[in-house]
C-alpha cells in the first residue's frame, strides 16, 4: 500500500508539472506584443466620420456623435467638433479670427492634439497655415506626440486642412476633406454633389454624411455641425499640399 501511494503521489506531480508548463507556453503565445495592442486600440477608436465641405461662401464642418470601441458603442453623441475663437495679431477685437475643428480617433488623444493647436495658434496668431505645419512637425518628431492615435480637420475662413500623424498637412483642391472610418463614403458623396446648382456647403454636407452613416457602422446620425462664412483666397505658389 506503501508503495502504491508513493506511485500515485509521482505521477500526479509529474502532470502538475507539465500542466504548468504547457499553460506558461500558451501564455506566452497568446500574449499580445505592445504593438499588437496599440494596433487594436488605434482599430478600436477610430470609428467616427468627420467631414468639411467648402462652397462659395461657406464652411461647414460636420461629424457623427457615435463612440466606438470594438463592437460595442460607447457614447451615441460624443461632440467631435469644436469651434476655437482665436484673437488677432495684434490683439484687435476687430481682426479676431474663428477656427473650427473636428476629430477622429481617441479621445484623449485628439485633446492632447488640440491643445497643442492651440498653443501654436497662440504662437502664430492669424496664421493657421503656419500653426498647423509647426503642430505637424512636432506631432511627426516628438517622442510622446508621435504616439497619438487621432487625425485632425482644421478650417478658417480662408483655408481648409487635414492634419496627419505622417506630419502631412493636406489641403484640397475641390475644398472637400473627410477623416474617420466613413470618409470614403463621405468624400465620394461630397464630391460627387459639390458641382451640383441650388445646394450649398451645409447641404451638401449634411447628405454626404447621410449617406456614410447608411454605410459605415462605427458612424450614426446624431450630426454635429459648425458653420461659417468663407472668403475667397487667390491662389499663389503656397498654395495645394504641405508637408
């Protein structure tokens, strides 16, 4: 009997033993890498539309209120547009300027961005091309900026652009721009009707988003939208894409 309850006693710690490590190996298969995780998050929360529509002599700046994370929706009218009213340069009431701005991605991240923004457009008053190229440079370089997962629309009266974590700052050519997991939709929509007579920037946007909400799941029909009145910019060498 002795011998018997020795035997027993062996064996079982002997597949003890193997079970442990057969679940550490697992373990360390499954383990997701730190890349594989911020590629999930950046997946997870980017799903929004943001789209900016230029006509004549209006700018409308429109996006969804849907927060996604995986397949679940978080917050069904989050406020992704935001309207910055930024003095002139030399402190004059009469030449201040209004900035609208839209976001997709994180939360946290594109705050970040935007208070960055900010600050630039405080370093170059009245100058939004300027602010947003030197916001580029540093999203593009800085060690903790370049890690924000968020892609930026930016409008004032006179240009529109979107801002990339590549350090891109792309303007268009048809004053159409669209970020977010709909933008295709979106962008095709609002170029397709920006040539269309007896609708204007409002309208056209408001269809467009319409009908990348039919399409894209992450985005839903609670519109957000700002808009303003644009002034013509005669085209110069400084004009089209920046970088």
């Amino acid at each position: 009997g002795r011998h018997t309850v020795k035997h027993h006693h062996t064996v079982t710690t002997m597949m003890s033993h193997r079970l442990a490590s057969a679940a550490s190996r697992l373990q360390h298969c499954i383990r997701p890498t730190g890349a594989t995780i911020r590629s999930l998050s950046a997946q997870s929360w980017h799903g929004t539309t943001i789209l900016c529509v230029r006509k004549e002599d209006k700018v409308c700046m429109i996006g969804d209120g849907q927060v996604s994370m995986g397949n679940m929706v978080v917050k069904p009218n989050a406020q992704k547009i935001r309207r910055i009213e930024q003095d002139g340069r030399n402190g004059d009431d009469d030449d201040k300027s209004v900035i609208i701005t839209g976001f997709a991605g994180s939360t946290a991240d594109a705050f970040t961005l935007l208070e960055r923004l900010e600050q630039k457009l405080d370093e170059y008053p009245g100058q939004l091309t300027r602010a947003c190229v030197e916001l580029a440079k540093a999203w593009r370089t800085d060690k903790y900026l370049r890690r924000l997962e968020a892609s930026l629309l930016v409008a004032d009266s006179k240009v529109s652009f979107e801002l990339t974590g590549n350090g891109d700052v792309l303007s268009s050519q048809d004053g159409v721009l669209a970020v977010g997991s709909g933008s295709p939709f979106a962008l095709a929509a609002a170029r397709a009707l920006i040539d269309q007579p007896g609708m204007d920037a409002e309208q056209i946007a408001r269809k467009s988003m319409d009908i990348a909400s039919d399409m894209c799941v992450y985005t839903n029909k609670s519109f957000m939208v700002e808009i303003m009145d644009a002034v013509a910019v005669e085209e110069d060498g400084d004009s089209g894409d920046k970088k």
